[in-house]
C-alpha cells in the first residue's frame, strides 16, 4: 500500500530495524508506512491470521499471548507481523 503522506522518516530511523538504511532508502521506505495510535488492551493481531503488515513499536508495551498465556513482552524497536 502507498500513502499519500510518507511516514516521519525520523520515526521511522527510531526502530533498529531501519537505523542504517540509507537516506534514500528510508525514504522511499517511508511512503509504505503509516504511523497509528492503538488505545490499550487493543487486539493488533492473532495467532494463526494473515497478515501482509509489519508493526513496529514507538511507545508502550505489546503482550504475546500463545494459547491464553502471555509468551512475550515487546516494548520501543521491537518489531511483529
């Protein structure tokens, strides 16, 4: 998907994953991405569905939870999907 408004490519260079991406790559990277907020306890996603979305933590904590039972925590850089 392409976003009108590209991503804060600062933001984006925040997350380990694309720290050493070149400039230019960043910021074509950039108009795939999209920034949203998630209100807590939110479902970003569950076990076994599809998903063609990568998510990456800015701020907060994320639980993963396998067969009822929280497996992992993820919190700022950490990356899922």
């Amino acid at each position: 998907m392409w976003y009108e408004h590209a991503m804060d490519r600062a933001n984006l260079r925040a997350v380990p994953l694309f720290s050493t991406i070149e400039e230019q790559d960043l910021k074509k990277i950039a108009t795939f991405a999209a920034e949203d907020s998630v209100a807590a306890r939110s479902t970003l996603m569950r076990e076994g569905d599809y998903s063609n979305e990568m998510v990456a933590i800015e701020s907060g904590t994320a639980d993963v939870i396998q067969d009822g039972r929280k497996v992992a925590g993820l919190g700022p850089g950490d990356v899922f999907g």
